[in-house]
C-alpha cells in the first residue's frame, strides 16, 4: 500500500513524538511511504530515521497513491483538497488541532487508526463540494470548496450588500458584513458559528447563512444541492474578500459569482468504530451535563 502524508509546519514541538509514532507505526506495516515537500522540509532533523520517498510530483498523488494521510486539524484537511481535486482518493486525519469534525483520529489513536487503513477495515463517506464561477478566475483551477465558499466585507468597512438569485430568480437582498454558501460538511464550521443549521452529509442540502445581517428578520435558508446561485455584490469600500475553504481573494469592484456543487467528491475515510453521530456527540459533548462533573 502507498500512503502519502501532508501537513503543515507546526509551532508545538510536543506533536513531534506523535508524528515519529505515524511513521514508525506505517513502517511497521510496511507501508510505502511518501511524505509531502512542504512537510519533508519540516521534519529535517526532527524526526529519526525512518524510510520514505518525497514527493514532489502532485500528478503522482492523484493517481498513484491509495491513501492521503493529513497531520493536523481541519484546516490543514482542508488545504490537502486542493492537491487531490477529483482524484477520488481516499483521506483521512489525524487531529492535532482542537476541534477535528473532519481530522477525525485522536491523537492517542494512531496506531489502531493505521492497523485499520491498512487492512482496509474502513468505508467511503463521499462528501459534496461547491465551485465558483465569475468573469475573472479568481482561485484558477482551484475554485472548489469542501466546507464553505463565503463573500465578507473587509476588516472595520461599511456593510455590503449581496444580491442573491436561485435557479435565474430573485431570492433576496443581503445587507450586513457578508454571507457564506455551505456544503452539509461545511454546516459545522464558519456557518454553525453564524447561526446556521447542522445538515447531515447524506442530506443532498447546502446552507446559505448570513454574517451579521442588518435586517433581523433575514435567516439561513436550506437549498437543494442542485441549485445554482449567483451573487451580484455592492461594496460601498474600496474591496472585499471571497473565500474557498482556507484560500481568500481581495476583489476591487462590483462582480457577479455563480455557485454551484462542483462535479466531483471527496472521499473521507470513516474507520468502522465510528459514525457522524459519535462525531457530533463527542465534538459537541452532546448528552452530557455538566453539573455533573
């Protein structure tokens, strides 16, 4: 089996003893091992030696590799979606972050996680994406979002306001501090934290949710997954951001984005001790009480 891993650098040395456990643990199986430049670089010196090959070639990871390893939280997850696009490779994460709904493997897991990839004791959860479209390619071939595409205005600038139109008709007007187009996956991220609904990944559903709206009566709507949106923003300030996932773009002037599900998946890999219900339950320490402990 060929496994490839990719992370971020890290500023907390403590992580380092888990890391040299990922890779002796892959040894062990004897798993052929590729490591990512940007992680490679990283872990010169850091770590003892252990046998594995850099890959330098992203080609190579879309279609040779059979499972793409991620060391750190969501975010670095989310950074790894841009490498793989529609490879359908196969993901899976182990949370050094705090949270963790989508690097899911604790830590203190490793070594049950990998016996598990290895021997193939593991489903697919297929995960929807959203892209986006307008008349300047803002985020080049990487304009697909796992959790979130979202249009916000920048830093301490007025309120902007957000034309929105579902399927070539009117929705509404947005006017506030911006609005965010989630995917079910992306429901517990930025858009929870706004207001929004949890959309379970089976649910064929996306959110848009409002950030800070002026008016009150303005709430998150659920859609079909089908729908196509276009926002046609006004700005009164200079500029303001449009976000895939972790990758933000200034834009200067008045535009026009088209949303929609992009016409590929991800494949997250859900280890047969574990279901999206255990994930709620234990990140959202649902059906405990506090008054008693």
């Amino acid at each position: 089996m060929k496994i490839a891993i990719y992370g971020r650098p890290f500023n907390d040395s403590a992580v380092i003893p888990y890391i040299q456990q990922v890779f002796d643990v892959l040894a062990q199986h004897n798993v052929e091992i590729y490591v990512h430049q940007q992680l490679h670089d990283y872990l010169d010196g850091k770590i003892k030696a252990v046998k594995y090959d850099v890959l330098k070639d992203q080609a190579y990871l879309r279609k040779s590799i059979d499972v793409l390893l991620t060391l750190g939280g969501d975010g670095t997850l989310l950074d790894m979606v841009s490498l793989i696009c529609d490879s359908g490779t196969p993901v899976i994460g182990i949370n050094f972050g705090r949270l963790g709904f989508l690097a899911s493997v604790n830590k203190n897991d490793i070594a049950a996680a990998i016996y598990a990839v290895v021997n193939k004791e593991f489903t697919l959860d297929s995960r929807e994406l959203l892209e986006i479209d307008c008349e300047e390619k803002i985020f080049g071939s990487n304009n697909f979002a796992l959790n979130d595409i979202t249009i916000h205005k920048r830093d301490d600038s007025a309120m902007i306001t957000i034309h929105a139109s579902l399927n070539d008709e009117f929705l509404n007007s947005y006017w506030g501090d911006g609005i965010i187009v989630s995917t079910s996956t992306g429901s517990t991220a930025y858009s929870l934290s706004c207001g929004g609904p949890i959309i379970f990944p089976q649910s064929n559903s996306i959110v848009v949710t409002p950030v800070s709206p002026h008016n009150l009566n303005v709430r998150p709507i659920v859609l079909p997954d089908s729908s196509t949106l276009v926002f046609d923003v006004e700005c009164r300030s200079a500029n303001y951001l449009v976000s895939c996932d972790s990758r933000t773009a200034i834009i200067e002037k008045t535009m026009k984005f088209h949303i929609r599900k992009a016409g590929f998946q991800l494949n997250l890999i859900r280890l047969n001790n574990e279901s999206y219900l255990s994930t709620l339950r234990n990140k959202l320490l649902w059906g405990l009480d506090a008054r008693n402990y």
